[in-house]
C-alpha cells in the first residue's frame, strides 16, 4: 500500500468523522435536543447526496440496474423512516445520547478498517 494511498483513507476518515460528529459534538456542547441532532443530521446526508448523484451522472456511475436497485430499497428507506420517528419520540435524552455515541464509534471502526 503506497503513501499516498494511506493518507487519502486517514484523510478520508478524518473527514467523516468531522462531519457526522458534528452535529453530535454541537448537541453536547451547546445542550440542543434529540431533534437538533436529527435534522443536523439529515442535513449532512443530504447535502452529500445532493453532491454525489451529480458527480456520479458526470463519470457514468448511473445505469439501469443502478437505479432499479435503489427504487428497490426505496420501501426499506420509508420504513426506516416511519421507526426511526416513533423511535426517537419514545426515548429518553441520556438514552438517545448514548445510541448516537454508539452509532458514531461503529461508524468510525468501519471507515478506519475500510481505510487500512
């Protein structure tokens, strides 16, 4: 594994961790609710989306099967949707900050052991 190659994943890792702590990191130090924290959120992915599916149109990364498979998984996205939102009206603060922590730690071991 080249130089360069490491330091674009550690740069790659630093990055989204910056951006999906951030919202976090605003939650803890300013005490916003659960729900600052989720639209933060939704925001972040958003905006990467909003920049993604230009970029990929741009390198022919869109095809057929492509957008057959993410219609596929639109009733799966709606649903996560609809839980996530009974969810998160049911629990406590200290139990939503613990989940998202956690969220965050998994999160960051993937990209570190996708990056190595």
């Amino acid at each position: 594994m080249s130089v360069d190659t490491v330091f674009a994943s550690l740069l790659q890792f630093l990055i989204a961790c910056l951006i999906l702590a951030g919202a976090e990191a605003i939650y803890v130090l300013l005490g916003f609710g659960a729900g600052v924290v989720a639209v933060g959120l939704l925001a972040v992915f958003l905006l990467m989306t909003v920049v993604r599916i230009p970029s990929y149109a741009v390198f022919g990364l869109i095809t057929a099967p492509r957008i057959w498979s993410s219609l596929a998984l639109v009733p799966a996205a709606m649903l996560g949707a609809f839980l996530g939102n009974r969810i998160h009206l049911r629990i406590d603060e200290a139990t939503f900050r613990r989940l998202v922590n956690l969220g965050l730690v998994i999160i960051g071991l993937a990209l570190l052991a996708r990056s190595v």
